[in-house]
C-alpha cells in the first residue's frame, strides 16, 4: 500500500486558508479602510472629518457581514478614534456615557427582569380570552399586545417576551411545523412587526428614539436662547408627534400579512383548549407577579411624568434596581441576560455620530447627499421622502438604533442647511429607522422571530417590500398634514 504523503506545514497552510476564507470581509473592510485613509481629503472635507468617514465605512462593511462579533466592531471604533483622531481616553469615554447608554441599559434590565417572571402562558391566554379564537383576530391580538409593550420597553425585548406566547398557539395546533407554516408567519410576522412599528411611538420604544433627542440637544438646544426650547423633545410630547403614525399602520400590516400568507387555520380552538389546562396546572398568580407589573408601570409612570428633568436613563435604571431591591430579579440573572455587548455597541455609535458633526463630516456628506438630488428634491415632501428612503436602506443592513446614530448628524444638518424642519426631518429620520422588514438582521425582533425556525429569509422580502411601501406613504402624508398641524 503506498503511504500517503503529508508535506511539512499542511496544516497550519490549512488553518491559514480557512481564517482567511473566515474573516475576508474583514479584510475588506480593512482594504477599503486604507484606500479611503490613503485619498487625498475631497474639496471641502477636513483630515479629521475623512477619517471619521474613514472609521465609519469600515463599520458599516463589519455591520452588515458581521465577519466578527459587532461588540469588537463597536470596540474598534472607541480605538479608533483613540488611534486615529488623536483623541483623548477621556473625550471618547465622556462620549460614550450619556443618558441615551443609560436608558439602553436600564431598558435591557427591566426586559431580564419582566421575562424572569414567566408571564408568557398567562399573557397569551389572556390575548386570546380578549380577542377569541379566530385567527385574524388572534393576529391583531398578538400584534395589538406587542404594538401596546414595544412602546414603552423596546422592540427586542417584547419580541423576547413575545415569541414565547406565539410559539404556545402555534405548536399547541399542530406539532408537525409544515402544517402551520403561513399561520406561523403570520404570527410570528404580527409579533416582529408590530413591535417595530410601535417602537417609534414613544422615547422608550427604541434606543433610536433616545438618540434623535439627545442629537436635537446636542447640535440645536442653547439655553441662552428660548427660541431653541422645541429641541427639547420630552415624552409626552414625542407621544403626541409619533404614536398616532404607529395606530394608522396597525390595521395596514394585518391585511398585508393576511393577503401574503394565507393561514391553515381559521380557529385556534384546539390550541386554546390545550393552553388553558396548563395554566390551570400552573396555578394562580403569585403576590410576585402583581409586584412586578406594579414595578413596571411606576417606571412608566416615571418616563411620562419625569423624564423631562431627570432623563429617560436614570428613570430605566431606577426600574431595574427597584426590581433588585424586592428580590424580583438577581444580579447573577441580569449579569447573564443583559446583551451587554449591545450596550457596548449603541454607546460606539453614539461616540461615532458626535464624531461625524464635531469633525464637520456630518455636513460635509449632508451637503453632498443635497447636490446629488434633483433640484425638486431638495426640500419639503421630496427631501423627506429621500431621507426616508435613504434611512431604510441603512437600517435594513445594521441595527435601527446604529443607523440613526450614524445617519441622525448628515439628516440634521441637511434640513439646517435647507431651512427645513429639523424637528421633521429628524422624526422622519428615527420613525423610517423603524422600516427594517428586508432582512433577518434589519431588527433584534426580525432575529428573534426567524431563530425559531418557521421563517425562511425569503418571507422577508416577500412581505417586507409592501410593509416598508406602505410604511413610506403613512409616514411622509403624517408629516405633510399632521406634523404642520400641530405646530412642529
């Protein structure tokens, strides 16, 4: 028999091979990274402002194919400007620690805490008790419930919370997934959906919120001058601006989910059946489970009453602590069921926005994107229209809190250097964040809802390009009617 022959190195020439076919987008991103670094700076651009440019196109590529996990992405970035911006530990670290982190964080702990609770049999049982058993009613049930919670605690962790109570209805009809397929989708679908729309409607839907008030302060507030007061955006005031545009899309996403998957069931009797024996099993609730519904709503109370003085994060932080103090939650659990790395991330790209407007890079790309439009383009409904357009395309490759970020300083100084409306454009701006129906990583509750195995990637576009048509148009006839209506 002839031995085989192993030539020295093999393996390791091996090994070499597969963490390059591993991480080549990260070496392109790296690639196209020293391109840009190497260009001469365009007319008008400063070397700081190409290199923040520089920083946030490599993050972008790293956002979008994710050859590494997005916590080192977000690390790069704080090195980066370190590195190449010169700036001080300091700078960047006060840069990254801001109310916005803070409310992310806060947010986070008081999903771990609710979830700890197991509330999910009760709360589907309680959909259905409210909206009966027929399936389009079950749907606007789930989508109504999610639309309710993603207002107030965040897209990602209702569809967390969400998923579980789907899964109940669905599995309890059938046990064999090809036969509740376009059910699964619809459901899954509402829950995805519904806390993506609704997460526009309020400062503590979304992180993306939180950030657009924190740049409107940022660039446009100065206490000297009262003029400047309406860039102070509070919660009830982003209350009566957006969450009517999330009721008008509500009914809108039952009939586009309905007429593009057409469910196997008409009732969802059996599964009711089947899950009110096992929340008889479980028994009633506990004094806990009162304890932490209250804790809740004091927290909402909170953001509607005090957010204006005392900000959204330290009211967030002050939920997740009083769950701790009545020994609702543990430590160890928000330590281990607390995304950490997302944190990391939101604070990155908050760092790099403030970056993109300090360096002027913001207005140097708001001052190109304007030039590249038609001349009718350049202001009212059309200018709306491209940055709606413009954001999502963005937030379907990157999470929404991260495109606006990103895209909040180049849209902000584009209405200034036109005289629209920044208040406009910067809603407009942070409500399009919310259109990520494209991609499974558009949005955590996309995610979440394809991880549980009944969703292809292609259900996404198949429906997802009629939600964001139909999102577009709600949206611009809002801030063409409504918004001027009521003074903003």
């Amino acid at each position: 028999m002839r031995a085989s022959l192993r030539l020295p190195g093999q393996p390791v020439l091996r090994s070499v091979m597969l963490f390059v076919r591993e991480k080549r987008w990260l070496f392109f991103a790296i690639l196209v990274g020293l391109v840009f670094y190497l260009a001469p700076s365009p007319e008008g651009l400063s070397r700081d402002g190409q290199l923040v440019l520089v920083i946030s196109v490599v993050a972008v590529v790293l956002f979008v194919t994710e050859p590494i996990p997005l916590p080192a992405v977000a690390f790069m970035i704080i090195i980066s400007q370190i590195l190449l911006l010169g700036r001080g530990v300091a700078e960047v670290g006060a840069s990254l620690i801001n109310g916005s982190v803070f409310f992310i964080i806060g947010s986070l702990m008081l999903a771990v805490a609710v979830v700890k609770q197991k509330l999910d049999k009760r709360l589907a049982y309680l959909i259905v008790r409210l909206s009966g058993t027929k399936t389009r009613n079950v749907a606007i049930g789930v989508a109504v419930v999610s639309g309710l919670l993603a207002s107030v605690i965040g897209e990602h962790t209702v569809a967390a919370m969400m998923l579980p109570v789907a899964l109940t209805l669905i599995t309890l009809t059938s046990d064999d997934p090809k036969k509740v397929r376009n059910l699964a989708a619809v459901l899954l679908f509402s829950i995805a959906y519904g806390s993506s729309i609704a997460g526009i409607g309020t400062p503590s839907g979304g992180a993306r919120n939180a950030i657009m008030i924190g740049y409107w302060k940022e660039f446009f507030y100065n206490p000297d001058d009262p003029n400047t007061a309406k860039y102070l955006v509070d919660y009830v005031k982003w209350v009566i601006i957006a969450y009517p545009v999330f009721l008008a899309q509500l009914p809108v996403v039952i009939v586009i989910l309905f007429s593009t998957f057409k469910p196997e069931y008409n009732h969802l009797t059996r599964a009711v059946v089947k899950l009110r024996a096992q929340i008889e099993r479980e028994g009633p609730m506990t004094p806990s489970h009162f304890m932490a519904i209250g804790l809740f709503f004091l927290t909402l109370l909170g953001w509607v009453f005090f957010s204006g003085t005392i900000g959204l994060g330290t009211i967030a932080l002050m939920g997740g602590v009083a769950f701790m103090i009545f020994g609702l939650v543990r430590w160890e659990d928000l330590n281990s069921g607390v995304n950490w790395g997302v944190v990391w991330l939101y604070a990155a790209a908050i760092s790099l926005g403030i970056q993109m407007k300090d360096s002027g890079a913001a207005m140097w790309l708001a001052d190109s994107f304007l030039k590249v439009l038609p001349e009718f383009m350049e202001t009212g409904t059309p200018l709306l229209a491209s940055v709606s357009v413009l954001t999502t395309l963005v937030t379907n490759t990157m999470s929404n809190g991260a495109a606006v970020a990103v895209l909040g300083p180049i849209t902000l100084n584009l209405a200034h250097s036109t005289g629209d409306s920044e208040l406009i454009v910067g809603f407009v701006t942070a409500i399009s964040s919310a259109f990520a129906y494209l991609t499974v990583i558009g949005t955590p509750a996309c995610t979440i809802v394809y991880a549980s195995g009944y969703l292809k990637t292609t259900d996404f576009l198949k429906v997802g390009y009629k939600m964001a048509i139909m999102s577009t148009i709600i949206l611009l006839a809002f801030a063409a009617l409504y918004w001027p209506a009521i003074g903003i």
